[in-house]
C-alpha cells in the first residue's frame, strides 16, 4: 500500500513540470487574446477608421433607403456631412421633399429622391432609372419594417399581406438593391455596402419571429458577399443595432444603451472597414457580446418569449380598453 502511495507521488512530482509549463503556456494565450481583444476594441472604439468613410476613398454619391426618417435618416445627414451628394428613397414625397431641402440647405451637396414602395416589387427598374449615371460610393440597406405588436404567428393580422410586406421591404429590397449597384462598384474596384440587421438576428426572437428571421437573413446575405467581393475591393458590412430611439422601435426618449439615430450612425460609420459584421455602437457591442458569447441562445430565446408574451398582453389589454 505504501509503495502504491510513494509510486503515485512519484507520478505526481514527474508531472508537475509539465503541467507548470502548460498552465504557463495557457495564461500568456489567454493574455496575448486579452490583449488582442483590447487593442481591437481600440482601434474600432477609440480611433476609428478615419477618412475611410468619404466620397475621395469611395465615389461622389450615396444611396439610402427608408431616408425619411430615424436611422436612414440620420445616415443620409451624416453622409451628406461628410459631403456625399444622397439619393434619398422613400415611400412619401413630401417627406423626401423636406429631408432633401433640410440637407441641401447645411451641407453643399446634391440631393435627388426616388419615391418607391418597396412593400412592392415592380420599383426597381424605376430605381435603375433614378441612379442611371451616378458614381455611387456608398449604399445604406436601410429600409425596414416589423411587428406592430409582439405576436403568435398564426395570429398576426392579416398573415397573407404582412408576409409579403416584411420580406419584400426586409429582404427583398436589399437583394434588389444591391444587384443595381454592386456592378459599377466592382468595375469601379471600390464601394460600400451597408445592410441594416438588426441585434434580433443573433437568437430567434419569438412573437417577433418572422422580423428576427428576415434580419437573420440580412446577416448571412451580407457575410456571404463580403467573403465574395473582399478581394475585388468592395467593403460589404452587416450592422446590427440594439434598441435605437425611433418610431419602429417606438421609443421616445434617447439613453446610453438606446441612443439617438444621430448617435447611433455616428459611431456605425466610424467602423466601416473594421469590422464586417458589427453591433455599430460600443453599448450595443457590449450588449451582443453577452448575448452571443456568454449566454446560450436557447437561455436568451426563453427570456425573450416571456417578456414579449406579457408585452403582448399588456398591449392587447390596452386596445381591449379602447
Ligand atoms: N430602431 C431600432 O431600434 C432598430 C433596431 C435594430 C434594427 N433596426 C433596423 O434599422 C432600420 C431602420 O429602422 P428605424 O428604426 O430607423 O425605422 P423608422 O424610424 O420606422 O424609419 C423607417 C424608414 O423607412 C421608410 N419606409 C418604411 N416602409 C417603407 C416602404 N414600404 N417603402 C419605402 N420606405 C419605407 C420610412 O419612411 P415612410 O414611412 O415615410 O415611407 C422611414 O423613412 C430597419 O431596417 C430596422 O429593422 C432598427
């Protein structure tokens, strides 16, 4: 029994070197990856890609859907201010009217607007049209639309009609969009693409199931050209915001974690060519990363179903009210 016990720690001392250098080795890989991670985060959070983002490094116009208001918007102001000329398209000309003439009279630049449904799917040549000519740098997916109210599927209003609606404006129209102006930026070897996911593409978000999937889709579509068009020059970026103060989110007041759109597009466009897929807004980062690395998705798939199904309730009671 004793010789058993000598030889055992006899195994024991033969090991114990090894085992130092091993737990030595994994303490500076994990160090070395800390690090990585910081610097990373520097360089996307703290210095930005610089004058990446410009009409000298891309071409002279951009183009954005869903312009006329919160996040679209606020892309197509801020690109204007970095002296872009915009193509706006919207469904109202009214309001394009009066995005154009609030960006034409603080920027010098030239605005055009496109009015398009893009619910529908016989827009696009109209669109050809409209963009016929133009050196386009830049390309915001914009346009988006969701839920009115979190929702068993089988109980959406009008099931028929909402399907088409949300895959013809959520995914649909950035297919479309981008068949009319990948082209002339591959011939031109430079250009950029930004399609606006949204941060339900990282779980299935149920009663919000059909959204959350139609962003899913951005997400891969976006990915899945990048690696395609990388090599030919062409920068092709996923954003994935959390909540943005606008009306689809249906929050008024502005905080950190739910920033204005302004706020919002300001820190997206700072990492353009940094990251390919990205939350566009370092709370928002933080918020994706818990999501999708520390909690399992089927944890945050759970936690969401109970709190839509009671968002739900509450929203039912309110109409039942009048
Ligand atoms: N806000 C958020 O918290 C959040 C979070 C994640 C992802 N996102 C994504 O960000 C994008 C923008 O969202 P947002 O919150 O800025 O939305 P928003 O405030 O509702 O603005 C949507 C814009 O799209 C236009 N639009 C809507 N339906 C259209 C249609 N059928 N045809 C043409 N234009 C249409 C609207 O203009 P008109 O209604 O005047 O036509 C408006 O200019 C969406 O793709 C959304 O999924 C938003």
């Amino acid at each position: 029994m004793s010789n058993m016990l000598a030889d055992g720690l006899e195994a024991l001392r033969a090991a114990e070197a090894p085992l130092l250098v091993l737990g030595a080795l994994t303490a500076a890989w994990l160090a070395v990856r800390a690090v990585g991670c910081l610097l990373a985060g520097l360089r996307v959070w703290v210095l930005g890609n610089g004058r990446l983002v410009s009409p000298g490094s891309l071409g002279q116009w951009a183009v954005v859907t869903g312009a006329t208001d919160g996040i679209g918007k606020a892309y197509a102001e801020e690109l204007a201010r970095r002296g872009f000329n915009i193509v706006l398209i919207s469904r109202s000309q009214e309001k394009l009217d009066d995005v154009s003439k609030a960006i034409e009279s603080k920027c010098e630049v030239q605005t055009k607007t496109i009015a398009a449904d893009f619910s529908t799917r016989d827009i696009y040549p109209k669109i050809e049209e409209g963009l016929a000519g133009l050196e386009i740098g830049v390309l915001v997916n914009n346009v988006g639309v969701s839920y009115g109210y979190p929702e068993f599927f089988l109980s959406i209003p009008n099931l028929d009609s909402f399907i088409n609606t949300l895959i013809n404006v959520n995914i649909t129209s950035v297919c479309q969009m981008t068949s009319l102006v990948l082209p002339r930026m591959v011939q031109r070897k430079k250009g950029a693409i930004l399609n606006i996911s949204s941060a339900s593409a990282l779980a299935p978000i149920p009663l919000l199931t059909v959204y959350s999937a139609s962003k899913a889709f951005v997400d891969f579509f976006s990915r899945g050209l990048e690696a395609e068009y990388k090599s030919q020059g062409i920068i092709i970026q996923s954003v994935l915001p959390s909540f943005v103060a606008t009306k689809l989110s249906k929050i008024r007041r502005a905080t950190l974690d739910k920033p204005t759109p302004q706020r919002y597009v300001a820190a997206a466009l700072g990492t353009v060519g940094l990251q390919s897929q990205t939350s566009g807004y370092f709370p928002h980062a933080v918020l994706g990363w818990l999501t999708t690395v520390l909690l399992p998705a089927k944890l945050v798939t759970s936690y969401m179903m109970g709190m839509l199904v009671s968002q739900r309730a509450h929203y039912l009671k309110k109409q039942k009210q009048g």
